[in-house]
C-alpha cells in the first residue's frame, strides 16, 4: 500500500481564519500600499515589529521577497566588483544569483556531512579579496555558527545569513539570522511560514538598516511614510521591493504561528527517525543542533549512488512523490545552475567574471569543483516533512522508506 504524501507548503496548512480577516481588512480599508491608502495602513508596519520582537532584533524591514532580501543586503554591505562572496555548494540559485547580479565573484565553499558550510572549507576559500560570507541554513538546520563565526571574525570578514530555509531555526539557543551582521528570510510558499511572496531582513546596525530600506524603496529613507533624504551613506538606488499590505497581513499573522509549525514539523521528524533508527544502510544528516532544526526536510545518506538512486524510484513508486536525490536537487545545487556553470554576463558588456577589479578571481563552478559535497549529492535524498502530518502517516512514510533502503 502507497502513501498520498502532502505537498511540503509548511505555512499553508497552518492558514485560518485570522490570516482571512487580516487580508480582508486590508482590502476593504483599500490601504493595499505600505505607506497610504484610504485608510491608514499598518500590516507591514506590524510585521516588522513583531519581527523585531521575535527574534530580538533592533531593525528588521518587510521586502517583496527573499530574492530581494538578499540583493538588498548586498548593497546594505557595500558588495560589488573586486568583491569576493564565500557561499556554499548546496543553496538556491537567489543566493548566488544575488552576488553575481552586483558584480561580485561567488566563491563555492564545501559542505560537509551537515548539509551546510564547512567551516575547514571555509577557512581555505578566504582570500585577500573576500569581502562577505554567506553561510545558507540548508532545509531547516542551522549552520555550526559558532565555528562560522570564529573564522570570520578571525578574518574580520562580514557575515551575512541567509535563513530563507530555517524560519525560527537556532543555534545553540540562538536564533539563526542573529549570528552574523544581516539575516534574510523569505516567506515564499514553501517555506516555513507564508504570505505566498515575501522576505525580510534583520539586522542590529542602524547603518545598515538604513542602507538597506534606502535599496529596497527608491534610493532614499522615509520619515512618517513619506520620502525623505537620508545622510550622504544612505544614499542608494532604489530596487522597489517594498512589502505590500497583504502579504505583511498574512505574514504577521503566521509569524506568531512559527514556532508551533516548526514544532509539528520537529515532532513528526524526530518519530520517522526514531522509527528509522535501526534501518541498515542508512544514516541521516548530521545536524549541527538538534534542538535549533526547524524541521521541514529529512535528509538521509545512503551507502552509494546505485542504492541511493534505486531506493528513490521505490519511495516515488509508493507515493512519496517529492523527494530528491540531492544531486538531483535543480538549482539548489551549484553544478545544476546553468548561468553560474556557464558564468552568463549579465549584460553583453557587463560580465562580472570579466571585470578588471575581478581579474584575479578565477574560479570554476562546473560539477568537480566541490568533491566533497559532489560526494554527498550523489547517495542522499531530501524528504520533505509536511506540518500536517498523521500518526499513520509518519508511520507509513518510515515503513516506505526502510522498505526501499533495504529491498
Ligand atoms: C536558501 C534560499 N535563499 C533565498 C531564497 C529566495 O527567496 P524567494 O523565493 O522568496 O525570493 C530561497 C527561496 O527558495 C532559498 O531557498
């Protein structure tokens, strides 16, 4: 007997009636704009402030994504030509198109058997050059930010998070996005908490802060929503990513739903795992902090790339549709993205690979050029863990997949 697996929206299932009224609010109040409307809006205003309060930050700024997040960051942290940006081999194609989009070079760093940043790794990517580092906290787990952060600081190298995937994650009791000198987080639709399109940065330098609203508006700060000239460092251009008022409605709402989402998912994984835990041939990610997973994504290593692609058909064929083999994982791995393989110019004169200030840094994105975690992809699968899992459910995915590692 198969399984009819959920698809892996984590927010979505959590959606009611508060989420509702909030939107309808909005639109009947016809302030759909952040800064006016008929009546006076404060849905993004409140988001913000909640996120603050959250993950006890001094700033944090509602965007139109996590995309925009992070290029808004970048430009918050003054990254371009001549700039070198350490990321690591397994992230979304955002996370380097984002340093490729400002004339930066992205440097490929290792993961290791967490699924995230090797910090050995990271140690031999710095160069004279590197400007930022930008460890990802891949499917739901934190990064080891304490190591992370010794180098970094050693090297007096900025850090900037990138949390999009571990929503009310944390390390060693601290909250991920709070480690380094920005965090960003999307609210797309997979992750773990939603308002169908959104983002956010955190930050706790006022400088920052400023740099980055000034990029995700029009290039200049408000004062009471209105536009205003900010002193000569905030100065930017504007990318217009503003939040609107139903996304910062919606997005309000489920933040205050995160952390029983997370810890739904959290149970659901902990169950599949324990009933796994005897399973031959078959280990699991190691997870830098157990208690800081956010949940949304079980990750298991097989002993080969035969076993591992084989145990995939099965797993598919029994109903658990939307898993990977994480080299096959699409953009999320660094060989699988065309305009990084291929270095795209970013406009026929504009190749950032070309620029003088980046003469010296040569690198090589094709698959080969992170053995380590090439390794990795080739014998694990990500298996999504839905926030709205059933007993049965969770028993009958740890009978699928047990089934399919050991036939
Ligand atoms: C690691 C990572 N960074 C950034 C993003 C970009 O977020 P968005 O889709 O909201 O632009 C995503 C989204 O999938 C992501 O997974």
């Amino acid at each position: 007997m198969g399984i009819d697996w959920p698809y892996e929206f984590p927010g979505v299932y959590w959606v009611g009636k508060e989420e509702e009224e909030a939107v309808l609010e909005v639109l009947r109040n016809g302030s759909m704009f952040r800064y006016y409307g008929l009546k006076k809006p404060f849905y993004v205003d409140r988001f913000e402030e909640s996120a603050r309060n959250f993950y006890g930050v001094n700033y944090a700024l509602g965007l139109n994504s996590g995309t925009g997040a992070l290029i808004c960051s970048l430009a918050a942290l003054g990254i371009g030509p001549g700039c070198e940006v350490v990321i690591p081999s397994f992230l979304w194609v955002a996370t380097v198109g984002a340093v490729v989009q400002c004339g930066a070079i992205p440097v490929i760093c290792e993961v290791n058997d967490s699924f995230n940043i090797d910090p050995e790794d990271l140690e031999r990517k710095i160069t004279a050059k590197t400007k930022l580092i930008v460890p990802v906290h891949m499917a739901g787990a934190p990064c080891e930010m304490d190591k992370i952060m010794e180098i970094a600081d050693r090297h007096g190298i900025p850090v900037l998070e990138d949390c999009a995937q571990c929503n009310g994650g944390s390390f060693k009791g601290k909250k991920v996005g709070t480690f380094g000198r920005m965090g960003i987080f999307s609210l797309q639709l997979n992750k773990n908490i939603t308002c169908g399109e959104g983002g956010l940065i955190i930050t706790g330098d006022e400088r920052l802060y400023n740099r980055a609203f000034s990029a995700h508006d029009m290039g200049m700060i408000r004062k009471n929503g209105r536009l205003a000239l900010p002193d000569d460092y905030a100065v930017m251009w504007g990318n217009g990513r503003r939040m609107n008022e139903m996304c910062g409605a919606v997005a309000n709402v489920q933040l205050s739903k995160l952390p029983d989402i997370t810890g739904k998912m959290h149970s659901s994984k902990k169950r599949i795992k324990e009933m796994l835990q005897d399973t031959r041939g078959l280990e699991f990610r190691r997870l830098a902090d157990e208690a800081g997973d956010s949940g949304p994504f079980l990750v298991i290593i097989l002993e080969d790339e035969k076993t591992t692609l084989a145990a995939v058909e099965k797993m598919k064929r029994n109903g658990l549709h939307n898993i990977f083999r994480i080299a096959d994982y699409g953009l999320h791995i660094y060989f699988n993205i065309p305009a990084l393989v291929n270095k795209t110019p970013l406009s026929p004169s504009g190749n950032p690979w070309n620029l003088c200030a980046n003469k010296d840094s040569d690198y090589d994105y094709s698959k080969g050029a992170c053995p380590q975690s090439d390794k990795l992809f080739s014998r694990s699968i990500l298996i999504p863990v839905p926030s709205c899992l059933t007993a049965e459910q969770e028993e009958r995915a740890a009978q699928i997949i047990s089934e399919a590692v050991n036939f």
